[in-house]
C-alpha cells in the first residue's frame, strides 16, 4: 500500500519516511537509508529530522556501518539533552 502511496505522491516525503521504516523492519536496509536520506534533504524541521536520523542509524547498523550509526545516535543523544 505504502508503495502505491509513494508511487501516487513522489514529493511527500512523510510517505517515503513511512515506507522507509518499513523496509527497516523488514531488513531491506539499503532501501531504508535511502528513503530516510530523502526525507532528511527534504527541508523538514529539527523535530521531524529526529525520526530520519534515526531509522538511518538503525539501517546502517544493519548493513554493518556501525562507527556511522553510532556518530548519528551520539548526535541524537545530545540533541535530546540540549533540548531538554
């Protein structure tokens, strides 16, 4: 369905994000980075970004770029406390 969706609207990239995390659960990582890596340049807020960042981490974790992920999560990490 997510698919069709993103077939149908190509420039939401809140779509392209949901399908993105959906490959991720489904192990389909190179296709995750690449949906999270869209909606990132996609001019979202700080607040949205979060999300992108995150699904990116967990994906590149998952083809074994490990010192990548974890920068991403460090960074993640610190947002949260500076926000907070």
């Amino acid at each position: 369905m997510f698919n069709a969706l993103c077939e149908l609207y190509p420039d939401d990239a809140g779509l392209g994000l949901c399908l993105g995390y959906i490959q991720l659960l489904k192990g389909e990582f190179l296709p995750a980075i690449r949906r999270a890596d869209k909606f990132l340049a996609s001019g979202v807020d700080a607040d949205e970004k979060r999300v992108g960042q995150m699904i990116r981490s967990r994906a590149l974790w998952g083809i074994g770029r490990k010192k990548e992920a974890r920068a991403i999560t460090r960074r993640f990490i610190q947002t949260e406390k500076d926000f907070q």
